[in-house]
C-alpha cells in the first residue's frame, strides 16, 4: 500500500514537472511574462490535465501508436520551430538553453496531442453504416481539425497580415484603386467579411471574421478529403494518421489563418478533387442531383476566380470529364455546359464587367506562372 502511493506520488510530480517545462516554452514562444501574465499560469493545469490523461493511457497501448505519435511529435516541433525562425517570431538571435527548451516542450507537447488524437480516432468507425459515417464524422472531424488550429488563430490574432494582405486593405479603405493583380473576387470576399465584422467590433475583429470564415473552409476541405480514405480502401490507422497531419501539423494551421488568397484557393481546389472523385466513382451520376451540381458549380468558379491561372485546372478536367461521361449523355450535357458556362462567366468578369468598373486588369503574366507550385505552397 505504501509503495503503491509512493509510485504515484512520483508519478504526480513528473507529470507536473513536464507540465512546468511545456508551459515554460509556451510562454517562451508567445512572450509571456510570469510576472504579468495570467494566461502563462493557465498553462500549466492545461498541460497538467493533458499529461495525466495520456500517462494513463499509454500503458495498455500498442507500441506502434507510441512511435507514430513521437515521430509525428519531432516534425511538428521542428517545423513550428524552424517555420518560427523564418518568420522571425521567436528572437531573431537565438540563444541555446531557450531554443532547447522550446523544441524540448513543443516536442512533448505535440507527441501528447498526436497521442491522445489518434488514440481516440482508433476507437471510431469511419465505414458506412456506423455511427461516425456521412454528415456526423464530417462534422465531427471538422470540429476536431477546428479545435486544433484555434491556438494559431489566438497567437496570429486577428490572422496573419502579408504584404498582400495590406494592399487588399488599403484598396478596399479607398487608399489605392481596386485591382484584380489580386485576384478582386478574393478582395470582395475579404470586404464582405469585414463588412459583417464590423457589426461586432472594429477592424481587427473585422479580420478575424474572414480568419475565421477561411479556417472553416479549410477544416471542412480537410474532414471531406479524409473521409475519402476509407472509400480508396485505406487502412484505419493511415486515416487517423491524415487526420492528425491536418489537426497537428503547424503550417496546416499557419496556412489557415493566413489571411491571402492561397489558403482559400487550396481549401477549394481540395474540395474540388472529392467532388472529381465522386463523379469518378459514380460516373457521373452524383452530377444529376442539382445540390451537387451547384456545388460542383461554385468550386468550380471560385478556382477561375480566386487565381488568374485556375483556368488551366477546369480546362483540364472538363477535358477529362467530358471523355469520361461521353456514354452518360445527360451527366455529359449537364456538367460540360455547366462547366464552359462557368469559364465563359469568368472571363466576362474579369474582362469588360471589370473594366466597366474601372478595376484594374492584371498583367497576362499573371495567368501563364504554373499552377501546382501553388497549390503546393
């Protein structure tokens, strides 16, 4: 009876020891001062309950899940890091005993969260008929990417601001005349959004509705593609791993609230190649419900729309499509007149409606860059 509560004891104090290091190098990276700051003391029953939890849980579990979630731990760590430095976000002359402890705690941490994740993804069901399927594990799995990337939505708050961020404020405050150099349909997306903000707060709350709108966006692109793995015959634990790499890995969330066209663009091109998928699968058939046809329509615009080179992708797979659904004659009519009537939309827009509303063409140089370059960024 005493050894068994000196064991525990001990395990106490080596939980709260590791909690005290994780919440020492978050303060660290956020820039908190224990002295001024009540946020850095939150920390450490945070990392004290989530330590406790997965030291419970790791005896009984499998070794494999043990160095998947240590190996998922060091990459995310030293990305965050490394991606840290080149942002300048930690100190630009970096010193060693802070650098160890950042990467010590971000490597504890992430391998804790990869842990208790995917240990509570192997407990669900992801095949038809279960209680996860369909509408509920969509839902439930863009929750859960959510929930992982709210952290990078506190640090970056109200999101991240590029250079190309600035322009499109400055233009849609007046300062300088709209332009579609970045692409105007994502301008106008970023006003309406802040349009709406303001009935809430001022211009930082206003951005952080667009931040939030993407990170919606993205989840959801991110919970779809996941959802596919099962239908391609890929093993349950493949998928848990997917969706820990969506949830956890830091440029997936840095990306997210970045506030600039490319993230957006990816989420949809993303959702665009389910739908290709899909349409694949069914030969056409899901196009003849109207739901998905529109759909299919607005992913369809928004990549023509959202980046002068989209066009190349539609072009692309319409000729795919259409080979493809040349026997299935009303899937055939309905997605190839849907499609080049999108394309024909697209460049009315950005030709004389634009012009008409004295916006600013963008260079033909700006079409003729590769695609896959971006959507790999």
């Amino acid at each position: 009876m005493v050894s068994k509560m000196k064991n525990l004891y001990k395990q106490k104090i080596i939980i709260l020891i590791i909690a005290l290091l994780c919440s020492a190098s978050l303060s660290l990276q956020l820039k908190l001062s224990n002295a001024n700051s009540l946020l850095s003391f939150v920390f450490i029953p945070a990392c004290y309950i989530l330590f406790k939890s997965v030291y419970l849980k790791l005896e009984g579990s499998s070794k494999r899940l043990k160095i998947v979630s240590l190996v998922l731990g060091a990459v995310y760590s030293f990305t965050y890091y490394a991606g840290g430095r080149v942002l300048n976000k930690f100190d630009s002359t970096p010193s060693l005993l802070p650098s160890i402890l950042i990467i010590t705690g971000d490597l504890v941490l992430f391998s804790a969260l990869s842990f208790s994740l995917l240990k509570w993804l192997l407990t669900l069901s992801f095949k038809k008929g279960s209680a996860t399927h369909g509408k509920r594990s969509f839902l439930l799995l863009t929750a859960v990417i959510l929930i992982c990337w709210i952290p990078y939505f506190i640090i970056y708050f109200p999101g991240n601001i590029t250079p190309d961020t600035v322009n499109q404020l400055n233009q849609i405050k007046g300062i300088w005349p709209y332009s579609n150099h970045l692409p105007f349909a994502h301008t106008l997306l970023l006003k309406l959004c802040m349009s709406i903000g303001s009935l809430f707060g001022g211009e930082a709350v206003q951005i952080a509705f667009y931040t939030a709108f993407q990170m919606i966006i993205m989840a959801a692109s991110c919970s779809a593609s996941v959802l596919l793995l099962p239908k391609l015959g890929a093993p349950k634990a493949f998928t848990c791993c997917a969706i820990a790499f969506y949830a956890l890995y830091p440029l997936n969330a840095y990306a997210a609230v970045s506030v600039i066209k490319d993230g957006l663009f990816a989420a949809v091109l993303q959702l665009y190649v389910v739908l290709l998928f899909y349409t694949v699968k069914t030969k056409g058939a899901n196009l003849l419900s109207n739901k998905t046809l529109v759909l299919f329509g607005l992913t369809t615009l928004s990549l023509l729309l959202l980046r002068h080179n989209g066009v190349y992708i539609i072009a692309g797979t319409l000729i795919f499509l259409g080979v493809l659904l040349l026997r299935f004659k009303t899937a055939f009519k309905r997605t190839v007149a849907a499609t080049l009537s999108l394309i024909i939309i697209s460049a009315l827009l950005q030709g004389p409606i634009y012009s008409a509303l004295n916006i600013k063409k963008a260079a033909l140089t700006e079409s003729l860059s590769i695609t896959i370059l971006f959507s790999a960024g």
